[in-house]
C-alpha cells in the first residue's frame, strides 16, 4: 500500500539536514500567514493553517524528524512574535504541533498502533478534567475519527485502489491534527477558567474546522506519493530492483524447500 511507496522512497534518499531545515522555513512562514475566518460562513470560526504543516511534516519526515522540524518551526514563531512575553500556553503550542507529527509520522511508518495510543491516551486525559466530565460528549469527532481509523487499519489498510491511498492519509492527517486540538482544549481548561458553554459552542464547528486541515494535508502529501510512485514505475532501476527482490524470494522458498526434503531423508 502507500505506506510501503513511502518507505521504498525513503530508502532511496538519504535525509539531511536540508529536507529539515526546508521544513523549518517553510513551517515557520506558514505559522505567519494571518488565520482563516468565518469558514464557509460560520461566523467565529478560525483556522490557523500551520496545523496542517504539522501533520504534514509528520507524513513527510517521518515521526522523528518530523517532530523536531515542527517543534523548532513553531517555537521560533512563538519567540520571536510581537506583543511581549508569551503566556504559558503559547509555549505549549509548539508541544502540540510537534504531537501533530509524531501521530502523523507513526502512522505513515507502520506503527499506527502507537499513534493510536496517543489518541487514545489524549481522549482519556479530556476527561480527567472537571471540564472534560461537565461537556464530556465534546472529543464525539476525536472517538468516531480513532473508531474510523481503528476499522480502516485492520480492514481496509491493504487494499490497492488510490481511493483506499488517499482515505488512509486523510484518517491519519486527521486523527494528527485531532491530537493537536485536544491537546490545547485540554490545557486550555487546565490553565484558564473557561466556561462549559465556551466549548459547547464549538462543538459543531471544530470538525469542519479539522476536517478542511486534514484534507489540505492529506491532498498534499497524496499528490506528491503519486507523482514520485509514477516517476519511479518509469525507472528502469525501479524494475531491476523489483526483479532482484522477486529472484530473492524465489531462491528463499527453493532453499526452504531444499531444507525440508534433506530432514525428511534423514
């Protein structure tokens, strides 16, 4: 699946220190761009698109590198910005990007069952709160994204077709910036002494919200798995190297059986 096409491409670059610092500028510059409002005319709906960066470099760079890439981009914006000092939970936004990559990279390296986790871990701690068990139906599109997911990796996960390509790196880029969004509505209710209703108002509008961010990422991401999948079908070194795996496995299975037929004449 596309996961293997991500991790064939991987293989054939070597990562330095400028596909990182590429992701920083980029990431940083991105954090700059002034937020969207009033989405598809709901009014008080913002998005910053940053969140999406985050996801992003996660799927790009994989859950390590990503990470730092995300982490230093958003913390350098976070420094450096107008408007004196920043307020403690400023300094935690960089944390949350950064989780924004991490879940995003397990994933696109076959270890959805760690980014599942953190979701998962992220849903239980809303729910510590005070807050969390006043409006606990709040996380209702962060249950039903890890339940698609969940249905999705243990299903679907093998099948071919784009269509199958592209929902997997929906679900992931969404189930990333999901974690990002609970991450602050949990120290928001930890720092700051909101009122239920703050979130309550919301409630029908952060899926949208989330759901534009993720499909941005995971469109991204899509188009350049596919454009790079076609270059590499055109390479006459990307046959060869299918052919010398397929003579692999040949002689592995002639081996096992030459193995086998020695033992039973003993």
């Amino acid at each position: 699946m596309i996961i293997d096409i991500y991790n064939q491409l991987i293989k054939k670059r070597n990562l330095t220190a400028l596909y990182v610092l590429s992701a920083i500028v980029i990431t940083y510059f991105a954090s700059r761009f002034p937020d969207f409002e009033n989405l598809i005319g709901i009014e008080g709906a913002r998005i910053s698109s940053v969140v999406s960066f985050g996801a992003l470099n996660g799927m790009l760079l994989g859950p390590f590198w990503g990470v730092i890439a995300s982490f230093t981009a958003i913390m350098g914006h976070t420094l450096v910005r107008g408007g004196g000092s920043p307020d403690t939970f400023h300094l935690l936004t960089p944390f949350f990007v950064a989780m924004s990559s991490a879940v995003a990279g397990l994933c696109i390296t076959k270890r959805e069952k760690a980014a599942m986790a953190i979701f998962g871990v992220l849903i239980l701690l809303w729910y510590i709160t005070p807050l969390g068990r006043t409006v606990y139906y709040y996380p209702w599109f962060h249950v039903i994204t890890l339940g698609a997911f969940l249905v999705f990796n243990y299903k679907l996960k093998d099948r071919k077709e784009n269509l199958f390509k592209f929902i997997f790196l929906l679900l992931a880029a969404l189930m990333a910036i999901l974690a990002d969004h609970l991450a602050g509505s949990i120290s928001a209710a930890i720092l700051f002494d909101l009122p239920p209703q703050m979130f309550v108002s919301v409630i029908t509008i952060y899926p949208i919200e989330r759901m534009t961010l993720a499909l941005a990422a995971a469109s991204i991401m899509y188009l350049l798995i596919i454009s790079l999948q076609n270059t590499l079908m055109e390479s006459d070194t990307f046959h060869e190297n299918i052919q010398d795996a397929k003579k692999d496995d040949i002689l592995n299975y002639v081996n096992e059986v030459k193995d086998m037929l020695e033992k039973d004449k003993k």
